[in-house]
C-alpha cells in the first residue's frame, strides 16, 4: 500500500480540479480532431457523423 503524505494547514489538495480540468481538455481536443462541421441544412447530429464515417 501507498503512503499518503499528510496534507498540512494552508495547503489545497488539487488533484480533483486537475483530473477535471484534464476531463474538459481531452473533450476539447476530441472535438477539434473530429471536425465536426455545421451546416445550414440542418439534420441530426447523427447523420453528420454518419456522413464523414468513411474519411476516418
């Protein structure tokens, strides 16, 4: 088993800010990878993925 290092006063455990803040930029960089374009047609969302399956 680990050993936890005490967390003194005045100290702030940032582990779960961090780990959230990773979450919110992997989501972002997905979603720039993915390109998923909007078009003035409209449709569902689904049917765009659909559409642009075969260039990835």
């Amino acid at each position: 088993m680990g050993y936890d290092a005490p967390i003194v006063q005045g100290e702030v455990d940032t582990g779960r800010l961090e780990a959230f803040s990773d979450g919110v930029f992997a989501i972002a960089i997905t979603l720039l990878i993915i390109e998923v374009g909007v078009n003035e047609e409209g449709g569902s969302l689904a049917e765009r993925l659909v559409e642009q399956w075969p260039s990835y």
